[in-house]
C-alpha cells in the first residue's frame, strides 16, 4: 500500500472537526419538551388485555307491568277457541322460532304474547274463517335459569371470573363477547348490565377488577432494563426507575423525560431531576405516574460525545491513521503497521 502525505493530512484535519463537533452539547430544550407540571388528569384505569374481571351477577324477583318479550327457551300454548286440533304447546327454538302446524317456521324471538297473537291470527286467517287464538305462558324468563347454571359451577358463589382476551373482548355468560379493552369499569359495568337487560329483567351487575396485567409505564434510554413495567399499585418515576436496574452512569439525570396524553390524547411531557431527588432528597420533582406512561433517561452530554467519536470518528477512519479515544480522558494509541 502506498502512503500519500496529503491524504493523511485531510484525513488529520478532518478528525480534528468531528472532534470539536463532539464536544458541543445536545440539549432537550423548551422548545420540544414541556417544563411545565404535567397536567392533572382525573385518573381512570383503563382495561386491557390481560386483565381479569370479576362479575357478580344480583337478581331480585319483583312485580314487572312493562311487557314480556318472547326468548329462545320459553314454552308457550297456543290455543284456537274452535279449532282444538290445531292447538299445540312449542318451545321456541334457538333459531327463535317455532313450528306451528300447517304453517311451518314462525318466526317469534322479540315479540310480546300480544303481538305473537296477532301475527298467528293474521297467519291462518286464510285457513281458518275468523280464527280465536289465546298464547299461555307455560314456561318463560328461561335465560335466567341458563345464567345459573353457567355460574353456580363456580366456587366462587354468584360470580364469574374472566380475562380479557388478546383481542380486547370480554366472554360472559349468554351474552355477546363485549369489547372491553380501552374501557373503564364503570363503563364496562353499563354495557354489561344493558346487554343482560335484554334476557333478564331485574337482574344488576357488580364488575370487580382483580387482577391487572395492563397498567404498564414504558422506560427507555440509558437504563440497565429498557422493557415495560407493571405498576400493581401508586408509583413514582424513581420507584419504576428501580424495577428497571436503574440508570446507567451515561445517563443525564437532571433531565428524564416523563410522557403521558391529556384527555384529548395529546402528548405533553415535563421533565424530572432525578439528580436532586437523590442528592437533595427532594421528592417534589418525583411525579406520581399513570397507565401507559412513558419515561424516557437520555444519554449524558458525555455518553453523546463519546457515541459520536465513536460512530463518527473510531469506525470510519481507518486505524492506521486514528488513535482510539473517548471523551472521558482515556486514551489508546495503536500504532501504525504498514504492509
């Protein structure tokens, strides 16, 4: 290999700028982070994956005027006042229908004993020449008696544990999966007893949060372990700082950046000293957290330069030209070998 001096002296000149480039400081300024106090959001934990629900089930038999609508199980009669052959006691199907003879299906899931009577009078007005026809309730409010039986297997008495699913969904017995991921218990709570409001009359629903596996606080940057965290209870950044290992000696302690949403889901973020929390033991700069924080620990001015040297400086020029440094003060020297 041939040694050209001009070369090298670029080469020199040029290490030197990247050098002095290094030294300058990289701030998080006020432009980009908010100093101010993080806004005070009324907390309200949401629900996710993961999560376990408890839901007890209170059902109190009373006098109901407000009409009954036929549902799959029930057993009712119908009777034609003249016609005796034709009358039959059916149970609606889960299809929601019933077979009625002559007719075939008849389609009755939603209706009330007083509208079914029209609708079968109306069906075999062809047949029969003014036909009377009386609807029975044998057996009804069936669903009840299915919610029993899905929860009396249950230690646990009245109630049900359940977890939310992957996909956010929560099962529960004779409903529809609700979607329950993103949501509050307050409000999973009037969803739920809307949905069993439909089968069962007098019936009321307590949710129960006893387990959760989605109130996370993400950290990244110079910690020992970058990761999500579970807070099972009130916690501040230092105490989530030290689930994580705690911050590197790179780190820039006065300025770790907590980011959080307003209730328009806006991100705003302040900024916390931790250097003075742990030299002047002033706990007002370490903040109480919420679900889905994020705490972010920078690199330290020097950690940023050394970074840079090394990036800019160690891996680009080549070792026969270099000597390998950090902005520390340690410094290695290699020298040249030509072949």
């Amino acid at each position: 290999m041939k040694f050209k001096p001009d070369s090298f002296l670029f080469l020199v000149i040029f290490c030197f700028f990247l050098a002095a480039c290094a030294t300058s400081e990289i701030k998080i300024s006020e432009d980009v982070v908010y100093q101010d106090p993080l806004p005070k959001i009324e907390y309200e934990y949401l629900l996710g994956p993961g999560d376990v629900v408890e839901i007890v089930y209170h059902y109190t038999p009373k006098p109901d005027n407000s009409e009954y609508y036929l549902a799959v199980g029930d057993i009712i009669k119908v009777e034609f006042t003249y016609h005796g052959d034709t009358n039959r006691q059916l149970t609606v199907r889960p299809d929601g229908n019933i077979a009625m003879p002559r007719k075939g299906d008849l389609h009755v899931i939603g209706l009330t004993p007083s509208q079914l009577q029209n609708k079968i009078t109306l069906l075999y007005n062809d047949i029969f020449k003014n036909p009377v026809v009386t609807i029975t309730m044998i057996q009804y409010n069936r669903a009840i008696e299915h919610l029993k039986k899905s929860i009396t297997t249950s230690p646990r008495g009245q109630s049900k544990l359940s977890t939310i699913r992957p996909d956010g969904y929560l099962s529960l017995p004779i409903i529809d999966d609700i979607k329950a991921a993103g949501k509050t218990i307050p409000r999973l709570k009037a969803i739920a007893t809307k949905e069993y409001g439909k089968l069962i009359r007098n019936l009321t629903v307590s949710l129960i949060l006893k387990k959760m596996n989605a109130n996370l606080v993400y950290i990244m940057g110079e910690v020992k372990k970058p990761d999500y965290y579970l807070m099972e209870r009130p916690s501040t950044v230092m105490q989530m700082l030290s689930k994580s290992g705690g911050v590197l000696n790179t780190a820039e302690k006065s300025t770790i950046m907590v980011i959080r949403r307003d209730k328009q889901n806006r991100p705003v973020a302040r900024l916390v000293n931790l250097k003075k929390i742990i030299e002047q033991g002033n706990i007002g700069h370490d903040i109480t957290l919420v679900q889905y924080d994020i705490i972010y620990v920078p690199k330290s001015r020097i950690a940023r330069a050394n970074l840079f040297v090394d990036q800019y400086i160690n891996q680009m020029i080549p070792d026969m030209f270099t000597a390998n440094y950090n902005m520390g003060g340690t410094f290695l020297r290699h020298d040249p070998v030509i072949k």
